[in-house]
C-alpha cells in the first residue's frame, strides 16, 4: 500500500450505516456549498425491482438541476473528467463502486478483481482524490460494527471496505460519521 500523508484541500467523508441519513447529510453540504453539483451514482441499474426502486428514490432527493453521472467501474477516471474549481462533486456511494469489483454480474466481461487489481484502483483512487480541484464529497457504509461474515466472499468485501475507508478518511481533513440523521464529527 502506498501511503499518502498529503490531505485534498476540500475533501469530506461522509459514513455511517445503512439509513443512516448519510446521503441526505452529504446532499446537504453539497447544497449548501453554492456551486453547481455533479452527482457521482455508483449503483449499477439492474432489473431488481428493490434496487430499481432504491435508485429512484435516490434520484428523486436529488434537485433536478443537479448532473447526474452513472459511475461504471473507473470512479477515478470519471471523478478527473467532472472535478473542476467552482463545483461540487459528490460520490455516493463507495460500497457500491467496490461490489462492482469485488462482486460483478455474472455476464461482467472482467469478473471479480484480483487482490493485486483492486489494490491498483485504491491507489489510483487515493492519488486522484488529492490532485482535485474543486469540493469533494465522498459517502461510504460503515459495515464493519458487526460480526464477522460467516462466508469467504462477504469477508473479502468488509475487508476491503474498510481498508477504503481507511485510506479515504486518511485523505480527508473533514471526516462525519452519521447515526440516526445526526453527523458527528470525527476529524476537522
């Protein structure tokens, strides 16, 4: 693992559990920064009828002249092209980003990642949210309160998310964790 000390100048992790309120919060201060808003959605749309209807509830919290932006497996990529002084960008969510690699469709062309694969995207990921320009918000669960998985394959992935989110609150000077709609500031 590459260890970056450098912090983004105007970047905020948002975490806390499943409704939690942590998206709503992370909508919040992206309203409330002023500037224009690009929303990074890294759900995958499926033919579920519960995800379809997670989106959609998703989509309509968001103001209407807000850019949404579906998010496929390259976030950092997606987050260089949008990033930009005088705007928002915020990530909702990483979990999502992360089951999109560790846990891909059946008919996804690449598969699951390899552990050397995945940890090349956090690096990539952790070097792209320092160089940014522009205000950042970034949303993750906090699945890691619990007990330990029973199965390989959910262990791997609350595994790698915590070590994300990890390195992503090292990266950034404003940390919250949310409970029951109420952040908590757990750094700057």
């Amino acid at each position: 693992m590459t260890d970056l000390v450098t912090t983004s100048p105007d970047l905020t992790f948002v975490l806390g559990g499943a409704r939690s309120g942590k998206s709503a919060f992370a909508e919040g201060l992206a309203a409330q920064s002023g500037l224009p808003v690009t929303y990074l959605a890294t759900a995958a749309v499926s033919d579920e009828p519960e995800m379809r209807a997670r989106i959609a509830h998703h989509r309509a919290s968001r103001p209407g002249h807000w850019e949404t932006v579906e998010v496929g497996r390259d976030l950092a990529g997606t987050l260089r092209n949008t990033a930009r002084n005088g705007r928002c960008v915020l990530v909702d969510c990483l979990p999502l980003w992360l089951a999109g690699w560790l846990c891909p469709p059946d008919d996804h062309p690449d598969g699951p990642a390899s552990d050397a694969q995945w940890q090349g995207v956090v690096d990539t990921l952790a070097a792209t949210l320092v160089s940014l320009p522009g205000r950042i918000v970034v949303v993750s669960n906090e699945i890691g309160l619990g007990v330990i998985p029973m199965g390989s394959v959910t262990r791997r992935y609350v595994d790698e998310l915590g070590r994300l989110n990890q390195r992503v609150a090292a990266l950034a000077p404003q940390v919250r964790f949310v409970v029951a709609g109420l952040p908590m500031a757990v750094k700057g």
